[in-house]
C-alpha cells in the first residue's frame, strides 16, 4: 500500500513512474479523510494538493531531478502557506492567509525566488497543534483535540500533536514540526515515530509564525531517520536575507553518513536524566536501547548536566518573555479577528485579544510581562539568561568526554486526555528533559526505542553538539538497522 512507503521509496517510485504524483495525494487526502476523527488536520484542500501533485507529474515527466519531487507532505499549522489557511492553532488568526509560503515549506515544496529551489513535495495540508506552539499534549489547539492513534483516550502530545498523529497512522508520510522546548521530540516519543530538530539558526524561521524567537527551531517528523535526513537536507541553509537568526551554513546532505560505523562512538548518558522523575516503564526501555548501542560498538559515558532541574524556570521565564513581545502584534488592526464591537482603539486591543486568544496563551504573556516588567526583569529575565548560558556550559564540558548523548524524551508514557486538568504545570514538569538541549540551541532527536504502560511508544532522545545532526541521524539509523520499534503500528492502521 502507498502509505507503507517510507518517504525515500515513495520518491524512487515516483521518479521510476511506478506511481504518480496525483495517485500518492489522492491515496493520502483519503487517508485522512477516512480517520478524520484523529483530529490530525486543521484545514485541507483537495483541489489545491491536487494541482501541486500534477503539476510535480509534470516535471518528473519532464526529467526534473529535485530529491522529492510528487512526495506528500503536511506542515504543522504554524508555517505560513500561501495556498492555505494558517492558524498557528489559535482563533485570533481563523481564516488568515499568508501571501507568501514560509521558506521551510517553499524548500521543501515549489521553491520561492530567494528562499532557495523547491525539493518537490506537495503539500496535504495543515496540521494541529497547540495555539502558538505552546503546550505539551495538543490539548491548547483553539480547534479540536487530537487522538493518539496507539490509544485515542491518550494525548497524542505537544505541541506538533497533528504531526505526530499525521505521520503515526500513516495520514501523510512525513511532516514538519517545530520545536521550541521540545515539541518536536516529545510528539514523536509519544506517537512511535521519528523527529529531528537542528541546530538553532540551521532552519530558516522566515514564516514560522513565532512563539519563541531564541528557541524556535524547524525540523521533521517521519518514521525513519533516514526520511528524516532526506527532509532535512531540504529544509536546512542560510536565509541571510530573511531570518536574522539564520546560521552561514551551507545546506547538507544528512543522507551520505547514515551507514557510518558507531564503532568506538562515545555516548553521554547524563545521570540527572534517570532519577526518581523516570517512570521505570520508560526507564526500563531505554535502558535496553543503550545496551543496544553497546552491541553497535558505542561506548557509554556517565556524564552530568547538573542545572537540568532549572531548565525548567529558566525555559519558563525565557519563552514567556519571547512570546509576550512576539504576540503584541496580534492587536486586530493588521491581521486575523477583531472583535465586532469596541468603544475606541484601546478597547479594541482589549477585546480582540480577550476574544482571540485562549488560557494557556494568555497566562504566557501574562508571564513574559511580569517576568520583563521593571523591577522584576532583574530577578527573573535576567538572571534567567545567565543560568541559560550555564546550561549551554554545562553541555560543552559533558561533551568533552562524549561524542553525542543519550536519554529520554520524557518522564512518562503519553498520558490520558484531559490527565493534567487545568494544572499547567504538570505540563510544564513533563518538559525537563527536552528544555536542556533546547536552551543550549543543541540539535536532537527522538528515536522510536520501545513500548512502556499500556503498549505505549517510548522515545530514546539523542543529543548531538552544535551542527552534529548527521551524527545523530547516523547514530539513529543504525539503531533502526538493527532494531523494528519504528517499523511497529498502532492496530487498525
Ligand atoms: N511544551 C513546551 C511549551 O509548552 C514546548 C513547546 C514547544 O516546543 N513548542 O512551551
């Protein structure tokens, strides 16, 4: 069936002509009609996907090359799509239209003047997500909840739920995502599949509607890392022009040191990272993935983060500050909702934003307005930064005696929708592994590793050092060499 291939099939077999672009998106538009229920996707447009895919015919017909030419691809609703609505999950932009595609999803797609050539891929649609980015289990998207497939009574997590969702029951092959404290990793452990997120400044932020600007960061989401090398190479490089954040570094083929040998590799395995936190189901599969990586040839390093613990008020101080002067732009006057009765300009803030936004996004920017405010900034912002750069420190001197490190996503197993109630800080605590990497702007990835309580998928989380991705995704696919965890299914799909 279609939607067993793995991206790099579903490319081969396009370009041979063995099946047709228009064939692959209509397979998958189906796909996702059928188990919409799952609450994967935000908007789709049948009409608008199947143009892309014929005109992707069109050029393989023609004897175009581009690495995914006709492939199906969904982007989480937070890149901005000219052809799509764009949401970011939140009812302050329903209905809002981007003129323009973001430069990940131009890359990854048609291709724009200055974002860089298009790789070919056609787009399925937009997915759910947490408004703004900002949750951990899908359950803050404006719209509807979504399901995990391996258990609908479970969240499916955060905040690239959709994604995850998208790519677990085979409604789309691949996606983006986007992780800011962990939201590509955390998903991907939840749901059984595979996520990447670079290196901060690897992946052009131009149209990725902000949440964090210090911390946002694009990546993929798929079943194997060799998809995830392949959507990488395409999504990643300079965008000097557009994204001042945007790292000098040429873009990369992840794909050529898959097959690497890991003989001799050196993995950090940080001890704040198995503590009394640690469900032992969780516990007792990744262990077993590193012993794993020792009959691979790796070598295991005790190592120590030792301000693991306070990556968690220092991401909840830094990301909140971001987001409360990243959000001052939704104000009614220039795009999305405006309320439809004010009695002048300031009530006009007022009411839009009251209207627009929903709980978790305002108690942020409540947050990031205190924590920023004059007499509180001392206190918090800044000595949050500087326990920041501690963090990232801590990471350097770890990897002077390893080469890349290893341990969980996340605490627990995906836990029951509507579990942590209207307690964000159970969400908050749920982050501590992934909030480390993140604040250091360290490249990670999740790696299916196992199966915990209630036959749940557990994710391995591997860390790299600055630009390290290809080693990870290297490390990663010689696990799935030898390992099926990400080749297993939830039943019915
Ligand atoms: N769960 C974290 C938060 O709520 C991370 C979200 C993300 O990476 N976008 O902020």
């Amino acid at each position: 069936m279609v939607h067993d291939l793995t991206i790099a099939e579903l490319a081969a077999k396009l370009r041979k002509r063995e099946l047709s672009a228009v064939e692959a998106a209509r397979h998958f538009l189906a796909r996702g009609a059928a188990h919409e229920a799952l609450g994967a996707y935000l908007a789709t447009d049948e009409e608008v996907t199947l143009a892309q895919a014929r005109a992707a015919d069109a050029r393989i017909a023609a004897g175009d090359g581009a690495p995914l030419l006709g492939v199906p691809i969904a982007h989480k609703d937070i890149f901005v799509t000219k052809d799509f609505p764009s949401t970011a999950g939140s009812r302050i932009l329903e209905n809002y239209r981007s003129p323009f595609d973001a430069t990940v999803v131009a890359r990854l797609g048609q291709g724009a003047p200055g974002q860089g050539a298009g790789a070919g891929a056609v787009t399925l649609g937009k997915l759910n997500c947490d408004e703004f980015a900002m949750g951990s289990s899908n359950e803050n998207s404006a719209y509807r909840p979504a399901a995990n497939p391996w258990d609908r009574s479970r969240i499916p997590g955060g905040s690239s739920g959709g994604s995850a969702v998208a790519v677990a029951a085979r409604l789309a092959p691949a996606a983006t995502g986007t992780d800011t404290g962990g939201s590509i990793r955390q998903p991907a452990s939840f749901c059984g599949i595979t996520g990447i997120k670079p290196t901060y400044g690897r992946a052009s932020r131009y149209g990725m509607i902000a949440f964090a600007s210090s911390l946002d960061q694009a990546g993929p989401m798929a079943h194997t890392a060799q998809d995830c090398a392949l959507l990488l190479s395409a999504m990643c490089g300079p965008d000097l022009d557009r994204d001042s954040t945007s790292l000098d570094v040429a873009a990369q083929d992840f794909t050529r040191s898959l097959d690497d040998s890991l003989e001799g590799l050196r993995i950090g395995v940080p001890k704040e990272f198995f503590g009394e936190g640690l469900a032992t189901d969780v516990r007792a599969a990744i262990d077993a993935a590193l012993q794993e990586y020792r009959k691979l040839g790796a070598k295991l390093v005790e190592i120590s983060l030792p301000r693991t613990e306070l990556s968690i008020p220092v991401y909840y101080i830094i990301a909140p500050a971001e987001a409360s002067s990243n959000l001052s732009r939704f104000d009614g006057v220039k795009f999305g909702h405006r309320a439809a009765q004010y009695a002048d300009l300031l009530d006009m803030y007022k009411k839009t934003r009251a209207e627009g936004f929903g709980d978790e996004v305002k108690r942020r920017i409540m947050i990031g307005t205190y924590v920023l405010s004059h007499g509180y900034y001392d206190a918090y912002y800044l000595q949050a930064q500087k326990i920041r750069r501690m963090i990232a420190d801590d990471f350097q001197q770890a990897f002077g005696s390893c080469d890349l490190i290893a341990g969980p996503v996340a605490p627990t197993v995906a836990w029951k929708i509507g579990e942590h109630g209207n307690d964000p800080l159970a969400d908050y605590l749920a982050d501590i592994f992934t909030l480390p990497g993140s604040l250091a702007g360290l490249p990670g990835m999740s790696v299916p590793c196992g199966f915990g309580d209630g036959h749940m998928p557990v994710g391995l989380q591997l860390i790299g050092n600055y630009f390290g991705e290809a080693r990870l995704l290297n490390a990663a696919h010689r696990f799935q060499q030898a390992t099926d965890f990400h080749l297993r299914r939830p039943e019915g799909f």
